[in-house]
C-alpha cells in the first residue's frame, strides 16, 4: 500500500471518530436540556463560581499538602509499619468539609437566591414544577460533590496502600460521607423557603450553620473511631445498620424535597397529598425495618428490640409536627385540586384523606397516630410473649399506658388545634407552621392552667397529683413513668381521645364529599399542545 493512501486511510479514521463524537456530545446537550434545564443552568452557573473554583483550589492544595506533610512524618516507620489510618484522617477531613458543610450552604444560598431575587416566580411560568427546580438544585450540588470524590479518590487510594486499614472500611467511611452530604444538601434545601423577610432568611440561616456543624462533628466522630478501632459489629449487624441507614436517608429525604416542593408551588395546586403519601411511606419503612430486626434477631439478649425506641420516637414526632400542620391546612378547594379528586366509589373510600383541608388532614394525622400506637404495642406484645424477649416485671403495663396516653393527648391538642386555625382563618390567611404553634400553645395551657389551679388551692405548696390533673400531660406521663397512674384514669383518658377522633370524623363535612370535577375542553385542549 502506498504512503497516500495510508494517509488518506489515517485522515478518513480521523473525521470519523471526530463525527461519532461531535454526534455522542450532541445527543448528550440534547438528553441533558430534556432532563432538567435546572441542572444545566445550575451545573454552568456552579462551574464558573467563585465558590467553586476556591473550594476546588483549596481541596487540591490541602490534599497535596496533607501527602508531603503526612507521609514526612511517617518516615520512616511508612516502609515498615502500617500508616493508612493517620493518613486517612487527613483525608477524610479534607474531603469533608466540602461535601458536609460548603456544597449544602451553597445549594441552600442558591435556592434562597432564586427566592429572593424573583427568579423563582419567573421559573414558576414556565413548564418546570417546582420537583424539577429542586430536584435541579440537588443534582448540581451532587455533580459538585462527585467532583471532590474523584479528585480525592488518588490520595485515598494512595493512604489505603500504606496498610493499617481494610477495604470494607474504607468503602464505609466513603458511602458515610457521600449518604450524608446528599441528606444534609436535603436538608438546608428544605430550610431555603421557610423565612420570607430579612430577619428570617438571618435566623434560617444560623440554623442551617448550626445544623452543618453538629453533623460535620457527629460524622467525623464516627468516621475517625472506624479507622481507629475498625468495625465493632458482625458482618450481618453491619449490613442491616447500612441498609436501614440508606433506605431512612432514601424516604427522609422524599419528605424533606416534597415539602420543600410544596412550598414553592402555588396555592391553586394540590400540595397536601405528595406530603402524606411520603409520610406513609417513611412510617411503613421505618416500622418495616424495626420488625424485621425483632424478627430476625430473637433472644433473651432483647437485641432486636433496639430500634423499636428510636422509631417509636422518630414516628412520634414526624405524626405530631405533619398533624398540627395538616390541621392548619386552608379550606379552600380550587378547581384544579377538585379535579384532581378522587372520582370512582372505591378511590373515594380509600383516598379521601389524602386529600388537602384541615378536616381530611386532621383525621389522616388521627387515624395514622392510631395505627403507630396501635403497631408499637404489637410489637411489644410479640417481643413479650412469642419472640421470648422477657421485658421487666410492669414495663408493658406501662408502656401500654404511655402509649393511650399520647396518643389520646395528641388527638385532642390537633382538634383543638383544627377550630383554632379555624377562627383565625376568618380574617387571616395564615401560613401552615401556625399549626405549630397553636398546637404548642394548646399544650402549655393544657399543663399550666391545671397545675395552676391546684398550686392556688393549696396556698401554693407543693400538693400530689389527682384526677384533677387529666389535662395535664407533662405530671401525667411523668407519673406513667413512675408507676403511679391507675388504669382507670388511662381509660378515661383513651375515651377522650376516642370521642376526639369522632368529632374529628363527623366534622369532616362536604370536604370529603367533593364530587370530582371535569377537565375544561380549553385545558385539555392545551395538554393536548403540549
């Protein structure tokens, strides 16, 4: 073959290659705009910081300089001892501070950027929902988290050569990291739209810092007693903690970016029904894996009953905090939420209290905290009398007690909470975090009006507790807790709290009864555009 036709071999080769990938980089800008124009404008936008392009210089350098520094004073036990652990921690910290604390505070700024300068009201015109925008902002501070890992990955690579320290824990520490740097970017997004005047935005974020900072300490700590001292637990144990730790992350985080969704839609939408479906879900998760480690870990060592209180406490307070806000729900029903009802007998009779209001919300709060208390009691009925997990002598009788007792406590304060929001709705179109605090004034007066009382009746000495102090929740579950409390006083405490939830039921009124309405030839005509 000759020299001009192997060139020109050569030169077709290379206008081929060339074409394949101006075509693959093509369909790349193409797939990227159809998925989120967001993350394209947020990628460009985070790309060309300033913010950027220091953090990314200092990690580069700090990175460097912890290698020289490190490895000298390892010398020259690094030829002969194992020295991966000393290095790793430098490493580690390097690493964290971008992904822990500087990546959430930029998409939280961000996001509060959008809101402040009214961009977000221009966005909310288009054809993106308000998913996509946070859904975009969360992507971009992703891309920007990968960015660190991978510039990092070398010197991680290189301290795991050094020996000290195992493959599995390294991967750990990692996935540690990266799980909690995308919930805390969760979780500063969700704060962004809480405060709209400059006080508020000021308080919002020292709260964000606050948050940042004690997670940044608390995972650090962790992460340095691993490479330290290794893994304590059992392969199995370690398995189900980081299963159960990603799959909480996973719905948490679906809450979080659904309110945070909510709260950046308008009103004339539904905004209610994505919050309670994921609340569902985050409750069936979290009872889902505190029953499989009972079930799966049985014994008298009570070793699978170790989750049963975080998730007791965690569900309680997510059903308290979504019920004063559910209750506090406005009335108003729009013609876009009312079609969106459910049209057909059996939708309507297991989806109404899915739907927006105070009534609807007050009765799903009702009928979940029901079904909370009511699992948690099966759990401990099974782990007392056919697991074998003996609990002490009394401890289910007051458990039993405990658990009427808030929840009946917790059905009164929301029907109170519902009528009082919905006074202050006549002339005031409150905000829903007004929820909370009705509910948190109820509960104050509920304990210091009583106690009050009583303190007056007898000259203001100290005095033991009666029947008299039913409505006061604090003496109440403190004597619980003592053993104190007859059971005929939780008896009449639970009938309370039962004919609570039925006034809650019968209250409900034309809400629930809404008949569907039909889609406007115009609008689906537009769809049809679309």
């Amino acid at each position: 073959m000759s020299t001009a036709s192997i060139s020109e071999t050569s030169a077709s080769a290379h206008e081929n290659a060339a074409s394949w990938l101006l075509r693959l980089d093509d369909w790349a800008e193409r797939m990227g705009d159809r998925l989120n124009p967001i993350l394209i404008k947020e990628t460009r936008q985070a790309l060309k910081s300033r913010q950027f392009v220091v953090t990314f210089s200092v990690l580069l350098v700090a990175a460097f300089a912890w290698t020289v520094i490190g490895s000298l004073m390892l010398m020259p036990q690094i030829y002969t001892s194992p020295s991966a652990p000393r290095l790793l921690i430098g490493y580690y910290f390097v690493l964290a501070v971008p992904m822990l604390l500087i990546v959430p505070l930029a998409a939280y700024r961000s996001l509060e950027a959008e809101i402040d300068d009214g961009t977000l009201e221009l966005l909310s015109i288009t054809s993106l929902s308000a998913w996509q925008i946070v859904m975009g902002k969360l992507a971009s501070a992703s891309l920007q988290m990968m960015l660190y890992l991978i510039t990092l990955f070398p010197c991680v690579a290189y301290a795991y050569t050094l020996r000290g320290i195992d493959l599995p824990t390294v991967g750990l520490i990692m996935a540690m990291l990266i799980a909690s740097g995308l919930l805390l970017t969760v979780v500063a997004l969700s704060f962004a739209p809480l405060a709209r005047g400059r006080t508020g935005r000021i308080s919002t974020l020292l709260v964000v810092l606050m948050v940042l900072m004690l997670c940044e300490y608390l995972v650090g700590a962790a992460a340095v007693a691993l490479i330290l001292y290794g893994n304590p637990l059992a392969a199995g144990w370690t398995t189900f903690i980081f299963v159960a730790s990603l799959l909480t992350a996973i719905c948490l985080s679906h809450l979080l970016l659904t309110t945070t969704a909510a709260q950046l839609t308008p009103e004339s939408e539904n905004r209610s029904s994505g919050i309670r479906w994921s609340i569902l879900v985050l409750t069936a998760t979290l009872i889902g894996l505190a029953t499989f480690a009972m079930e799966w870990n049985p014994g008298d060592d009570q070793e699978g009953l170790i989750l049963w209180f975080p998730v007791g406490l965690i569900l309680a307070g997510v059903w308290t905090g979504a019920g004063a806000m559910m209750a506090a729900e406005s009335s108003s029903l729009t013609p876009r939420i009312q079609r969106e009802l459910p049209g057909n007998f059996l939708s309507r009779l297991t989806l109404t209290f899915l739907t927006p209001g105070p009534a609807t919300g007050l009765v799903f709060a009702s009928l979940g905290s029901i079904l909370v208390a009511s699992v948690l009691m099966l759990a401990a009925y099974r782990a007392e009398s056919i697991v074998g997990m003996r609990l002490p002598a009394g401890a289910y009788n007051s458990l039993f007690q405990l658990v009427v007792a808030y929840t009946s406590y917790l059905l009164i304060f929301l029907f109170c909470v519902r009528w009082i929001v919905a006074l202050v709705r006549i002339n005031n179109n409150p905000r829903v975090e007004i929820g909370l605090a009705a509910f948190i004034v109820v509960a104050v007066l509920a304990s210091l009006i009583p106690y009050s009382i009583g303190l007056h009746m007898n000259d203001y000495r100290q005095y033991n507790y009666s029947a008299w102090q039913i409505t006061n929740w604090v003496w109440t579950i403190g004597m619980i807790m003592d053993r104190s409390v007859s059971d005929l006083l939780i008896g009449a405490l639970g009938t309370c709290g039962l004919i609570a939830i039925l006034f809650s039921i019968a209250t409900v009124g034309e809400r629930s009864l809404a008949i569907k309405t039909a889609t406007p030839e115009a609008v689906l005509a537009a769809r049809e555009k679309k």
